[in-house]
C-alpha cells in the first residue's frame, strides 16, 4: 500500500491529490471563494461518513464547519474546479464546467476506492459563466435527500454527507438562504469532459482521460478502450432500468449531467413519481418534455452516442456502433427482471411480459401510486384495489389473473417488500423538510425524513404519513431548473 492510505490527513481521512495528475488544461486549482460570515452545520450524514471512514465525532471538530463550507482547506489537498463541456436539451452547449462546485478532496476507503469530496455552491470559479457560484437551501436539500433516497434503493448514486447553512441570502426569482452541499462520488467525471476535448479537436487528451478513468475506477479494461466503452454502455443501460422500475425521473440528463461511472448524478429538478404517468415531466422548463419519464431510456442512449461521438478518435466506429447496439437488450432484461421482482415472479412463464404490461396500463388510466401500488400488491385485495380509486373497473379481473398466476410461486411477500420501497422521497416529502428549516430553521423533519428514505423498505411504524401520496395542496408542486 503506497503512503497515501495512511490515515493522516484531517478527520483520519486518507487524501489523494489523483485527478491532479491530468495536465492543468483539465481543471483550475483553487481555493474556495469564503462564502457566507456565518456557516453553520444544519445536517450530517454518518452513513455517507462512513463511506470515507469519517468518524462521525468529526461533525463537532471545531474544523469540520471551516473545511466543509471551504474557507479552511482539507489538509495539503489543493482544490479544483473541473472543465467539462456537454449537449443541453440535445443542442451544443460548448464549455461548461464546475460553475459553483468544487473538488476539496480525494479519499481512499478502506477498501481502496477513492471518493471525490466535493462542495457544491462554494463560490464562483472560473467555469461560472452567469451564476453567482451559489447554492440555494431548498435545492441543497433537495439534492442531500435525494441522493441518499436513491443510495438506499440500491441504485448506484453520488451520496450527501452534510449541509452547510451559509447564512448568505442568494438571489433567485426571490431571496432565498444559501447553503454549501458537502457530496461523495466514486468519480464527477462526466460524459461532458471527453465531448470537451473531442470538439475542440485535442485527441491526446482524449486518450489521456480515457486511460485516467480506466486505470482509477475500470482497471479491467486497461488497454482496452473498446471495452471500457462497452461497459459504461452496460452501467448506462442498468442505471436507466433501475430508474424506471423505482419511477425516478431526473429531470435533466443533459451529456454534462451524466457520470462516466453510471451514477445518479446532479440533482436538479427531479421527482419520484407519485400517480403513475409515463408522461410525467418533473422540470417545468422542460417545455418539450424531452427528459420526461418514459425517455429516459431512449436519451440515455443518445447520450451514449454522444460519448461514442467524442470517443472516435480513440476507438475504431465498428467498435463503438456494436457496443451502442448492445444497449436496449441490456436495458430491457434488466428492467424485466427488475420488473418481475416487484411483482414477486420467480418462475418465467408465459404471459409474464404481458401480465406486467397491462398493469402498467391499468396504472396509467387510474393514476394509481406508482410506490404503493407496488409495496401493498400483497395486501388484501380491497385496500390495494382502493388504490385504483374510481378507474378500478379492470383492476379486479387483473388481480384475480396475477393471484392465479402466483400460485406455486409461494409466500412472496418478504420479498416484495424488500424490493418495494414504502418510503421514497416524494416532492411533498421534501418540501415539507425544506419549509421546516426555511420558515422555523428546523431540522427535525429533514432529520427524520432522511432515516426514512435511508431503510425504505422498513415498516417504521408510526411513520405512515411520510408515505402517503401528496395531498392535494402538494400535487402539482412543480421544481425547475433554478437551484
Ligand atoms: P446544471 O443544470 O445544474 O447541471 O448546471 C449546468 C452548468 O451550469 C454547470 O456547469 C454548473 O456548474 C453551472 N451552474 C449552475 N448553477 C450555477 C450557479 N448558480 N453558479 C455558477 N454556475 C452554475
Ligand atoms: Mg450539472
């Protein structure tokens, strides 16, 4: 083991300057802007701690608030901003960049895996473009919960580990208080840092990326270019399979907001579904509904022609199309097998497919719950059927052929439930969080909140509330891309 896993670094932290060993034209180095006079802790969150082998006694160290809102540096890391470029809303974006995001370290886990610690909304960088470098509390938190919700269904995620109150008022279409998210990634590296490099004609670091990804997260793939592609194409298929089966939409899965890791990355205007609409758009910028729900699939897949795109100087064009023609069988055996442990198939038989399918209709015509609908189809017959309000009529006649078909299937009901979440983080769910710490500066709700969307598949008795769909004050509610 190379002296950089010895635990010396502040907080016992493990700290590795890696990303900086790409030549300077990959990022600005930077201390962070001093953001707010009076930064605050609001929340931390000890499972994304551990993912560092952050002892949570480190949330009181009279340095944790200094380092995680960037006035003080973690220790000798020097911090950068990175460059990337990317397609918004399928146009040529041309250079973005981390406008108000900042990496401050880099930290070994004990299993050797290195994570990037990173402030979002720490100031302004040479990438801001228009932007104040600002992060405003409603979104922050919104991206702390989210995260996590998502980490905790099993699906692979950037993660939170706390949020810093700023004390600093931004300006948005009204004042709102600013606040600094501390969040954890195996890697940021986007789709956009290699469309970067390839549409400015620069091929060598192209290749240099490329060998920088594979040599730090794909060693399998070394020498391998054709491959590793293939297999960012796999992670891209299984990630969109895992969001259609929880009913995650992202809201902008722009080429910039896509990891090179295949994780959930940057939460902006996204929404779990509550009523089941294929056609749910939870950004209302998104006027063409580009990145509604049901195209996730076929964008990521656009995506990845992006990527294919700025990947062609690297790897040979027969190459690239056979790895991006592997996507849609990818996706559709991962959403099917998602698909059939929801609803608690084990045996594949005939009709399965179609059983599934005419659910979904049935779903879709009711406006039943997307997340209950799911979690209480073991229930008795007339609370889940309730779910399908006045739309039931089909309803009866689907549960009579799903409950033949489950026969000699066995008691399937432990596992439904631990792949049917109770709790995911509806918009009402985290609304109420933010206005608790917005209007009365309390955490409570977002504290309990988080235990819940952290264990999901838990009952967490005397917790029901947090699990109903919205009332219908909530419904509607609609988030944009101003954060
Ligand atoms: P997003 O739509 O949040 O993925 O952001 C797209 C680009 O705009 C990224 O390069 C961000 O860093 C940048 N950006 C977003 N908000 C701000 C802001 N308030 N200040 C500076 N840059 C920003
Ligand atoms: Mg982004």
């Amino acid at each position: 083991m190379s002296e950089t896993h010895s635990r010396t670094a502040p907080f016992g932290l493990a700290l590795e300057n890696h990303y900086a060993r790409l030549p300077g034209e990959f990022y600005t180095r930077m201390p962070a802007e001093k953001v707010g006079n009076h930064p605050v802790l609001l929340h931390a969150n000890p499972k994304a701690g551990a993912l560092i082998g952050l002892d949570p006694k480190a949330f009181a160290d009279p340095d944790f608030v200094p380092v995680f809102c960037g006035h003080k540096p973690l220790g000798d890391f020097s911090p950068l901003a990175m460059v990337y470029s990317g397609h918004q809303f399928g146009a040529w974006a041309g250079q973005l960049g981390d406008g108000r995001a900042l990496l401050i370290g880099q930290a070994r886990d004990m299993a050797g895996q290195l994570w990037d610690v990173q402030l979002k909304g720490a100031g302004l960088t040479p990438y801001s473009r228009f932007g104040d470098g600002r992060a405003v509390m409603r979104s922050t938190i919104r991206e702390y919960l989210g995260s996590e919700a998502i980490g905790a269904l099993g699906i692979a995620t950037s993660r939170a580990l706390c949020i810093i109150s700023t004390g600093e008022t931004v300006m948005r279409e009204q004042p709102e208080p600013g606040a600094i998210l501390t969040r954890l990634a195996k890697s940021h590296i986007r789709f956009g840092h290699f469309e970067h490099f390839h549409h400015r004609g620069k091929h060598e670091q192209v290749r240099l990326l490329a060998d920088h990804v594979i040599g730090e997260y794909f060693p399998e793939f070394i020498g391998d270019h054709a491959g590793w592609f293939g297999e960012v194409v796999r992670r891209t298929a299984e990630l969109m399979a895992a969001w259609q089966a929880a009913g995650f939409a992202h809201g902008v899965m722009n080429t910039d907001n896509m990891s090179i890791l295949g994780l959930t990355l940057d939460y902006g205007p996204y929404g779990f579904l509550d009523a089941y609409d294929p056609d749910f758009i939870c950004n209302h910028t998104d006027e063409g509904g580009r990145y509604s729900f049901s195209n996730q699939p076929g964008i990521g897949q656009w995506n990845l022609r992006a990527l294919a795109l700025a990947l062609s100087s690297l790897i040979d064009s027969d190459r690239l199309v056979e790895q991006l023609n592997a996507y849609e069988s990818i996706f559709v055996t991962r959403f099917r097998a998602l698909m059939r442990a929801k609803v608690g198939l084990v045996s594949d038989r005939e009709g399965d497919d179609d059983l599934i399918r005419s659910l979904l209709v049935l779903m879709a015509k009711a406006r039943a719950d997307y997340t209950l609908t799911f979690r209480q189809l073991p229930q008795a017959a007339e609370s889940w059927l309730a779910l399908f309000g006045e739309a039931r009529s089909e309803a009866p006649a689907w549960l009579a052929r799903y409950r033949a078909r489950m026969d000699g299937e066995g008691g399937r009901t432990a596992a439904m439930n631990a792949v049917n979440p109770k709790y995911v983080l509806r918009n009402w769910v985290a609304e109420t969080a933010i206005r608790a710490v917005e209007d009365r500066g309390d955490a409570g709700p977002l504290d309990r909140v988080l235990r819940l969307v952290q264990s999901p598949y838990a009952e967490h008795a005397g917790d029901d509330a947090w699990a109903l769909p919205p009332a219908p004050e909530y419904c509607g509610l609609s988030v944009s891309c101003s954060s």
